[in-house]
C-alpha cells in the first residue's frame, strides 16, 4: 500500500483534520511516512489567514514538485484546507504538478480521491464544494496502542465554519456557515478517547461559543443536531451545556477549548469556570484590540470596556486563571492613539501571553479594502514595542510561579530538548522537567524551580523530600 505525508500549517483545528485525514488513510491500509522524501503522496493541508501562512505552503509545494517529483514521478501531490478552498483550480493552474486540491468540506473524501489518482482514473481532482453534514465527518482519531505514542491529549471537532464576519479575517470564506455536531455524537467520541486513556480533551472550533446556536439542515441519517437547544438548559448556552455533558464523563480529566469569541463570554461560561472543575483556568479571549473605534471597524462585536468586564468576572470565579489573546497590529486606519490603547488593554489585564499578529491584507474581506493601510515599517515597529511590552509583562508573570507547587498531566518529551520531558499546567503553561517514558500520561504535582521567556522548569523530585 501507499504511503502518505501530511504536513500541517495553521491552527489546531487545522492539525485535527490532517489528522483525522491520516486516521481515514491508515483504515483504509496506507503507511504514514516519516518525511514527503520517501513518501508516495504529500498532502500539505493549508492556512490562509495570512498571506505568509499561503506563502509557506506554496514555496513548499513548489520545493516538492521541482526537487521530489524530478526522481520520482509517481509522487502524488495535494493541497488540502483552507487555501485550498480559497484557490480552488488557481493552485493547479500555478504549480501544474499539483494532482489534489481539497476544500475544507470535503476531508473525509481524501481516501476516494487519491485511490482514482493512484489508479489512473482521473488526472486532476479539484473539490471545493459545500457540503452539508461535512461537520460530522471529522471524528477518527489515531489512537497508537503502544505505551510509547499513547496520546493523553486529543482535540474534538465540535463546529466548524463561523458567522462572525470580523472585518479582516478570511475564515467565514474558507470555513463556511457555521455547523455543529451533535452532542451526543462529541460525547461518544469523547467516551472512547478516555476508554483509550486520554485524560484531557480540547474541544475545538472556529467559533466555540457559537455552537448550537444555529440549525443547519442535516441528512436524515444523522440525528437531529440540537437536542440542547436554548430553553431546554436553564438559558444557558448550548456550548455551555456541552461543557456540562463533557464535564460527566468519568475518567476525562481536563476539559480546555478553543477558540472562543469574547461575546460568547456570557454569565453561563463564566460560571460554569466556577461550578466545572474538570474545565481548566485558562482562557484565550483574542481581544485584537485596546481601541473601541478600531474594534468597531473590525466588526468584533464588544468594546474594550465589556472585554475588560469578562476578564475581571474569569478572575472572580477562578482567581488564578491563565489568560491568552491574540492581537492584531497595523490594522487600517489604527492610528498611534489607537495602538497606545492596545498597549494599555495589555497593560491593564496583564496577558499571560499574547499572539502578536501583524494585519495582513486577505482577499474578499472588506478591511481589504478600507482607506489607509499602514506601511509596513510603521507595523513592524508598533509590532516590535507590542511584543517587547507582553514579554515584560510574561516575563513578570511566569515569575510569580517559581517556588509554587503545580498539577502537570505529562505530554512526551520537550520540544527543545528531548532528554527533558515537558508537561502543562491547568493553566496552560509549559513545564520542563527531568523526567522518562514512565511519567507520560501521567498528573503529577512539581515545584516550579525556574522560569524562562513563556516557559516553566520543574522539579517532582523536590515534593519527596
Ligand atoms: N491579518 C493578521 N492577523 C489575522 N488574524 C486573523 N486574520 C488576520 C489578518 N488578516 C489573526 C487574529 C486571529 C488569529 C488566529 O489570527 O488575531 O485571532
């Protein structure tokens, strides 16, 4: 059988669909490759929500084609995700050694495809189409049963697409209409994981706090999608009682989800961090921006004062809650009044860290086309003083963690150093530590001893003594 590269740019929900995808292919009998150097299909699955992100993937699949391709003509080729359904035929038109373009509804036909492209059934394949119940499809997991590559972690799809329209961002075109699963579905796939040993789920999606929210038309096979719909719950929010359903399942340990939207942040989230211990105090609440007249123009829906209110009520209910956001700088029009009110916002609610990004131009969205777009030297500076200001800010804060004793659950070994093994916190921080094969999976309590730029060093052996 074939085997197959997947190489992943982007978010996790990008990662858990190339993964999904690699479960799909490894049923269907394929191997998965170590590199795309001794591979029989690449499939790079892409992001577009900046243009680097594009650019990345292009250049690499360009390196493929001119490099891999020229020894061995077999190689299959394939674009997957979010760019691929921006670009559609454009991709194939540009680098003509390109056989698969695969939209993002269309992942769980990736085994059907390759096989006609395999079997010389078809030249080309370009997928892009919508289609309905797609949102269901991402649920297999590869689930290793050796000790070695046992996962702990595993993210759930729960929703896909988003209605949001935020002003700069490229995701309501390459992800469509918001669709949820239904929760018994996402409970049963979260059974299974814990049966398999995970202890800590991520629910994930575009817009985690939307879900539910909106009805979709399902096929009748599927069951109906939202039994827990608004009125049923107490006024809470579908996703919130999502949470509580996860929340019931014995064995799971730590509940985290991303990304959510500030306006989701109603009462119900905000006490159900104060009434679900299994959901972990951390939050990433992408503020984008400390201006009201910038957040109005990027349609986010809440103003800097209603940010700061959500924050204060998470710190109420959980005291010690990590709290991370993304950031746009250089958005058009932002003036340096502007930009100061950013710098204040992260002054005020102190980020545990914060994603800087610098504003990108995507095509179709309406702050495209907005007057005044700033140079790029005036975005790579407001960007340099944004960052050198949130690693102060970091630096302080992951301080305040040394000598303090910690709840880690035990990932692998460490990233950068992997005669280290590395583990996070409940409140999403990596912790670095002298460990072995034996701790992974493991929750075990260390002493902060150190901390570095965003990173924490432990000792377990301390708490013996
Ligand atoms: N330019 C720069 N950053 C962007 N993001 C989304 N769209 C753009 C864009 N056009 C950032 C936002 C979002 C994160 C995932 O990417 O901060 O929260």
């Amino acid at each position: 059988m074939p085997s197959v590269y997947i190489k992943t740019y982007g978010c996790q929900m990008n990662e858990r669909d190339s993964e999904a995808v690699a479960a799909q292919l490894v049923t269907k009998g394929y191997t998965l490759a170590a590199s795309e150097h001794v591979a029989d299909v690449v499939l790079l699955n892409t992001c577009s929500v900046r243009d680097n992100a594009e650019q990345k993937a292009i250049n690499k699949m360009e390196n493929i084609a001119g490099d891999i391709r020229k020894h061995r003509p077999n190689v299959v080729l394939g674009f997957l995700g979010c760019m691929a359904q921006s670009r559609g035929q454009e991709l194939i038109d540009r680098l003509p050694d390109v056989d698969l373009v695969l939209g993002t509804q269309k992942f769980h036909r990736t085994a059907d495809y390759l096989d006609e492209l395999l079997a010389g059934k078809r030249n080309k394949v370009v997928d892009t189409a919508e289609e309905p119940g797609s949102e269901g499809t991402i649920r297999e997991h590869l689930l290793h049963g050796n000790a070695r590559n046992k996962s702990v972690t595993a993210f759930v799809s729960i929703m896909q697409g988003c209605n949001q329209y935020c002003t700069f961002c490229i995701v309501p075109y390459t992800r469509g209409e918001e669709r949820s699963r239904p929760p018994e579905d996402i409970v049963a796939e979260c059974r299974q994981l814990v049966a398999h040993g995970v202890k800590e789920i991520t629910l994930l999606g575009q817009i985690v706090t939307s879900y539910g929210r909106r009805k979709t038309p399902h096929p009748a096979s599927l069951p109906s999608p939202h039994p827990m719909g608004r009125g049923q719950g107490e006024g809470k929010t579908p996703f919130v009682q999502l949470l509580e359903v996860v929340h019931e399942i014995e064995g799971l340990e730590r509940i985290r989800f991303t990304s959510p939207h500030p306006k989701g942040y109603g009462d119900d989230l905000v006490e159900a961090y104060a009434q679900l211990p299994k959901l972990v105090e951390s939050a990433h609440l992408p503020v984008q921006s400390g201006s009201d007249r910038v957040l109005k123009l990027m349609h986010r829906g809440y103003t800097r004062a209603r940010y700061l209110e959500i924050i204060r009520k998470l710190r109420a209910a959980r005291p010690r809650i990590g709290i991370t956001t993304d950031i746009i700088v250089g958005f058009p029009s932002e003036t340096e009044a502007d930009f100061t009110e950013t710098l204040s916002l992260c002054r005020e609610v102190e980020f545990d860290n914060a994603f800087l990004f610098k504003y990108s131009r995507r095509k179709d969205t309406p702050a495209a086309a907005l007057p005044r777009q700033l140079p790029e030297p005036l975005i790579e500076e407001r960007h340099a003083r944004l960052l050198a200001l949130i690693n102060e800010i970091g630096g302080r804060k992951y301080s305040e963690f040394v000598g303090r004793q910690m709840q880690i659950l035990v990932e692998g070994p460490s990233r950068k150093n992997s005669a280290r093994f590395s583990g996070r916190t409940r409140c999403n921080k990596i912790v670095v530590f002298d460990g072995s094969e034996r701790h992974r999976g493991e929750l075990m309590d260390v002493k902060i001893t150190r901390a570095g730029l965003f990173t924490l060093y432990g000792d377990p052996a301390i708490l013996n003594l």
